[in-house]
C-alpha cells in the first residue's frame, strides 16, 4: 500500500527508510520491512548491547587486569574485548536480520552484487 502511494507521489520506487528502531517490538519491524521499509537505522540499540557487553567483559575479568595475571595480556588486548563483545552482538544482528525477512536472502544479494 506505501509502495505503490509513494510510487504515484513521485512517479518512481523509493525505498523507505525507519530512522529511530529502538524499542519497536519485534511484530513491528516485520510488519514495516513488509510494508516497503528496506533500511533500519539501530544505532540506539546497537550501541547499548555493545556497550553492555564490554562492560560485562571488564567486571568479568576484573582480576585478570593485574600484570601480574598470567592471562593478562589475552584480557587486556583488543581482541579479548572484541570477541566477548561479538558474542553478545553478532546473535542479535542475525536475529534483527531475520525478524526483517533476511533469513536465506544471501544468495540473491551476492548475486546482484556479481
């Protein structure tokens, strides 16, 4: 219904874009990349699991911070934030992707971009 009124307003597609998805319930967002919607901004979202997660990471591994610790410096280089902080994120991007009907689109994107 979006698609083709925006059509007749400016004579082409446009694609839609939701600015501001935080806290939409997971019902809505299916129901808006239904509508016509093909960008979600979460950058609201995106920053509070990632910020949740590496402070997660740093009271978990509170003792490992002392040099003396033999695993201190695994706990304090980038990549032992990172790879805690992907843990928790790269599941609720995957999970996201399939509430906005992304699941198995791979293909036909890899594809379009050949």
């Amino acid at each position: 219904k979006q698609i083709s009124l925006t059509k007749n307003i400016t004579g082409r597609e446009i694609g839609i874009a939701l600015h501001g998805s935080s806290g939409l319930s997971s019902d809505d967002l299916s129901d808006a990349a239904k509508a016509g919607v093909i960008k979600v901004n979460w950058s609201t979202e995106s920053l509070l699991i990632r910020s949740t997660a590496a402070r997660s990471y740093y009271q978990r591994m509170e003792k490992q911070f002392d040099k003396k610790s033999p695993v201190w410096k695994e706990t304090v280089m980038d990549n032992g934030v990172n790879s805690f902080v992907a843990k928790e994120y790269i599941p609720r991007v995957v999970e996201r992707m399939k509430i906005l009907g992304g699941e198995g689109r791979a293909s036909v994107i890899s594809g379009l971009l050949s």
